[in-house]
C-alpha cells in the first residue's frame, strides 16, 4: 500500500511539473502588455527602422514563449512581424480573422481613437499552427505614424 501511495505521488508530482512546464510556453496577458510597453520605448530608443528590424529578427528579446511584437502603419501596411516576415510590406488592412472579423482596420481604429487597447480575435498559433483565440494590446507609436502590439493566446 506504501509501494502503491509513493507511486501515485511521484505521478501526481509529474503531472503538476508538466503543467506548469507547458503553462510557462504560454504568455499572459500582462507579459502581453508589458512587452508592447517595452516595444514602444525601444522604437523611442532606436528609430522605428532599427526597431521594426529588430522586432522581426532578433528573437532572443522579442520573442518570449508564444509572444511575440508586431507593427503596422496606419494605413494598414505590416513593417515587423516576429512570427512571420514575410507579412512585411504587406497591406492587410482588409484581413479578417475566420469569423470575419476586420482584426488590423479595428486596431487602426483602437489606437487613433483611444491610443491604445486591446482586441479579441482569432488567429493561427506560432508554435501549434492551429486557430486560436487570441487578445492583443496595441499602442500608437509617438514617433512612428503606426502601431505596435503582442498579442496572447487564450
């Protein structure tokens, strides 16, 4: 019975590691927000160019777990994306999400309105591939005529 207790401890154990290990792939919320905040000052910091560049290929401060900064101008044309570069130069204001929803021209609206904010839609995951539901925070840039944000899946 003692042999059969330490047992299901040890698995119980397991399970609770593994858990936390696979909620530490996932960002929340606040990682979310706080990495937009830190994306908007490094813009200040460095110029929008090096900072979009920076954005897109330096994965070791811009890409923390599925996070991720991505950019736009105000028209609606992409100029850094941490997932997918090859979005960049595109204008994808017209995107929607699969329910249809106009996810880029409603962060356009967000942030010339409020400045900042945050949008739920559905969107393909970097590292499952599958469509999610997905929260991002976007901020107006002051020195850019654009937008940046990170979103966290739900």
């Amino acid at each position: 019975m003692k042999k059969w207790l330490k047992y299901v401890g040890m698995s119980v154990a397991s399970v609770a590691l593994a858990g936390a290990a696979f909620a530490q792939e996932f960002g929340t919320r606040e990682e979310a927000k706080a990495m937009t905040d830190a994306a908007v000052a490094h813009v200040k910091k460095v110029g929008p160019q090096q900072a979009f560049k920076d954005f897109t290929e330096d994965k070791t401060n811009w890409v923390k777990k599925d996070l991720y900064v991505f950019a736009y101008d105000m028209k609606g044309v992409n100029v850094a994306h941490g997932a997918n570069p090859r979005l960049i130069g595109k204008n994808l204001l017209e995107l929607k999400d699969p329910n249809g929803k106009p996810l880029i021209a409603e962060m356009v609206q967000i942030t010339s309105t409020k400045g900042s904010g945050w949008i739920d839609y559905e969107w393909p995951h970097p590292q499952t591939k599958k469509v999610e539901s997905k929260t991002s925070f976007v901020r107006r840039m002051e020195n850019f005529d654009g937008f940046l944000g990170v979103g966290v899946y739900r």
